[in-house]
C-alpha cells in the first residue's frame, strides 16, 4: 500500500466517525458544529494518532476514537480563532467561516460543542477501556487547555502589540500548534498501551516542521491555493518568517524535518508511514 | 452543625479546591480564569454533588473533585454568556464581567480553558478512580454540551427573536439551567458508586425551582442585590415569569420545591440536607 492510499484509509475511517459523531441531532447547533468539523481538513492530528497507534501494534479501535476527539478540538479552535474578536477571518477551509454561516452567538456555541464534544466522545463512545480512556482525557486536555494550545492563542494575541522576538515566535508555536501534535503522538501511544511520551521527539520536530511550513505557505500561497485567508502579515502575527526570513525558515523546516525521521528511525519498517507523513507535511502546498 | 454550618463546610472545601486548580500559573489566561471562577457565587452546584454523594455515603473526595469540575464548566458558560455577541453583560456576581476587564479575545480564551480545565481536573486531580473518573466524564459533559446547556444556550438565542411560548420556556429551562442541576446528582451518584439517575427527579424538580427563583428575582430585585444586570427584559429574553406572569411563577416554584422534597423523602435524616437545599432555593434573595 503507498502512503497516500494509507492516508486515505485513515481519513476515510475519521470522516466515517466524525460525521456519525456529530450528526446525531439536526439541532442548529449541531448543523454548525457539522459545518466545521466536516469541512474537509487534512486530519493531520487524528491520522498522527492512528499511525503511532498502529506503528506500536495498538488498540485501532481506541486510536480512531481519540483521533476523532482531537479533530474536534481543533476544529473548535480554528472557528473560535477566526471569530471576530480574534482573527477575524471569513475563510477557512475554502468555505466562509463558522459565524460567516451561523452568526458570532451561534458560532461561539458551536466552538464551545465541539470542545465539550471531544470529552463526551471519549468517554462516551466505542471501544470502552476506562484506564486508557481517562488517560487520553488527560493527555489531551492537558495539551489543549491553558498550559498548551489555549495558552499559545493567548501569546498569539500578545505578540500582536508586541515586538515579535524568536523566542516569543517559538514559543507561540510549541504550544499553540505544537501542543496538539505533542497529544496526537500520545494518544496513539495511550491507544496502544505505551508510554505516553514514547513519540515525543518526533512530535515536537513535527509540529515545529508543520508550523514552519505554515507560515511559508502563508506568504508565498494565495488564499484560493490554502483555502483560508492568508492573515497573517495583515494581523501582524508572528511568525517563523516574518523574525527569521523566508531562507532560514526554509532551512529550520528541513533541519526539524529530518530530525523527525531520526526520531522514528529505531522503529525500522513499522515506522515507514510516519517518516513519510514527515516528508509529506514538508512538502505540502496547503 | 446546622444546615448554613453545613453549607459553609462544603463551599470552604470547594472554594479552596477550586483556588489550587486555577492558581497553578500566573500567567494572563490563568488570571482571567481565576478572576471569574474565584469571584464567588452560591456553589451550588458543587454543594449538590457534594451533598448527594454524602447522603450515600460516597467517596467525598471524588465529590470534591467532581464538583470543582461542574463549577468551572458552570462559570466559563458565564463567561460566554456574558460576551457582547451574546447577552453584552456587564456585572456579574458583584463585578465586571470578564470580558470588561481582560477583553472579548481573552475572556473567550478564558471561558475554553475553563471547559478545557473541567476535563483536566477530573482526569489529573487527586483521588483517581478510572471506572468512576471516566463515568463522570461522561455525566458531566453529556449534560453540558450540545444535547444540553449548550443546546439551551442556542434555544436562548432563538427565542430572542420569536414568540415566547411556556413550551420555549420549559424546554430552554430544562437544558440551560436544568440540564447542569441533574448532572450535579449524576456526579454525586457517581462518586458513591450508585445508579447516576438516582437523584434524577431531586434534580429536575430543583433545578426548576432554582430558574424559576431565578427569573422571579430578575423582576423583583435591583441589581445590586443580584450582584449580576437584571438584564432578561431588556434582552426579550423568555422567562416563567414572562410567560406564566409572576404570581403563576411563585406558585409553580412552590410545586416544584414540594416535588423535590418529596423525591428525597425515602433517604430520611440522610436527605435532611438535600431537604434544607431546596427550601434555601426557594427563599434566597440573589
């Protein structure tokens, strides 16, 4: 199987689970949370999942269930960020954004249900394995709460009447988007019994890599080729760019790049998907 | 020890459990979640958690942890009630609402790491019980999502702009407010090792007690008793007291505070307690 039709497996499976997650109630609150969450998306987050699962031999069952938990987070994420207080942003994804469609009020329930959501998930559908599910619970609520990813948008907001340092810059992206990968690697390893931190060197050089990416394709994209608004230079964000230059932040992407792949080298063949996720988030265009 | 001794012993616990979770870092998001979930408030939810699980003998410890849980989830949806796309509230228990102080970004920010900080808690505090911890999980955010208090928080914004009708009102009810209220008993079962609906119609007769109390207050008492804007008129909002007029309101809390006493009745001396709540409810002014 070549590692695009592997992806597909993945993302077939967390779509399938997604939408039967969230379309259980035809509520205007779930049709906004259903907007967002399947709007498409790479589901980078829940395939890490399933893929450092399934490279330990885990618990598939578990890892697709704890993907769909993550995707949900960083759905309801992205609309609250886009939101006007915040970003605000009218595309994402190709699509007018969350409060675009459904108005600030109801966007906001909409991001708030879909945090809540990823809780009720874990805890609520199948596989049922109550240790590892109450560790998942932690692992990725630690990772997207106030200390991580919440805490990350915080300095993002920060760095927008401030000087925008590098440490300030890597600080951002180790927790704003770095955290949720960190917790995608754990919860693949949680699914498959392991320690939690079995991935994390890959994790920490693959979110930097992703973000890296992200803030190159933001300034050489044009909205049409990302699906979203390329904001960042209009909000004044910092980023990888924006303090190091496009050259430099070229080379760091390769240079956390590759020590992503010596990361998962130990684990030989079973590790060839994930070392081709490397490449692949390293060399994508959206 | 008298009723209000026994309630003091259970808020001190509560409020000094609730400032050890919070208070684990100074930075901003960490601050503006403190200023809201440390400002006060009956606690009631948490007393009820607290309180059912006693009248079964439960783990109190598990109660404890439960119950700061359910009060962060009750103060972020607060703090999102308050914002200016949603009711543009400006005093809440006694002082600036959290978007007055910290701005609309971080007062959002805040109240999702609120939610985020219920799912951290219950999943990283001392005691730990997987079986129970997970079930509470469950309990908690099946009550406060979108099937629930999120769900009334949209019926909310709905009847805004249509007709209030009493079967509006009962439905926006039963979730916005009531749906928080059962979840309390649920999690008191729950740390008792009982049946989760046990005090199931306990809680819905008091947590319609409780809002009908609520919005008889909203028309009754200025704002400064209520520490809060009594802002249900202004805002269109549908109450009991909008729909059934105010001396119909009185006697329905009356039946509903009957019904719950009832409900607890078979527990004897052991539901005294629970008894004492619901006629609190029923006569508190604020």
């Amino acid at each position: 199987m070549t590692f695009s039709e592997k992806y597909s497996e993945y993302t077939d499976k967390i779509n399938a689970a997604l939408e039967k997650a969230v379309k259980t109630s035809d509520e205007i609150t779930y049709r906004a949370m259903a907007y967002s969450l399947l709007a498409g998306g790479k589901r980078v987050r829940p395939v890490i999942v399933m893929a450092c699962c399934e490279a330990l031999g885990g618990d598939m069952g578990l890892a697709l269930k704890y993907g769909c938990a993550i995707e949900m987070i960083h759905t309801y994420s992205l609309i609250h960020d886009d939101l006007p207080c915040m970003d605000n942003d009218s595309l994402r994804r190709g699509r007018p954004t969350n409060h675009m469609v459904y108005g600030e009020a109801q966007a906001l329930l909409a991001g708030d249900g879909l945090l809540n959501l990823a809780a009720e998930h874990i805890s609520g559908a199948e596989p049922h394995n109550a240790e590892k599910d109450i560790r998942a619970v932690a692992h990725l609520f630690g990772n997207s709460g106030a200390m991580g990813m919440i805490g990350g948008q915080a300095d993002d907001i920060f760095a927008e009447t401030h000087e925008a340092t590098r440490e300030l810059v890597e600080k951002i992206h180790h927790r704003k988007t770095g955290a949720l990968i960190r917790a995608a690697g754990e919860l693949g390893a949680v699914a498959a019994g392991a320690e939690a931190d079995f991935f994390r060197d890959y994790t920490v050089h693959l979110g930097l890599a992703f973000q890296i990416r992200d803030d190159i394709l933001d300034v050489e994209s044009s909205a049409e080729q990302l699906g979203k608004s390329n904001s960042d230079a209009d909000n004044n964000k910092a980023t990888f760019v924006s303090v190091y230059g496009i050259d430099e932040a070229k080379l760091r992407l390769e240079r956390e790049t590759a020590l992503a792949l010596s990361a998962v080298e130990p684990l030989g063949e079973k590790g060839a998907f994930l070392r081709e996720l490397a490449d692949y988030l390293l060399k994508r265009d959206k």
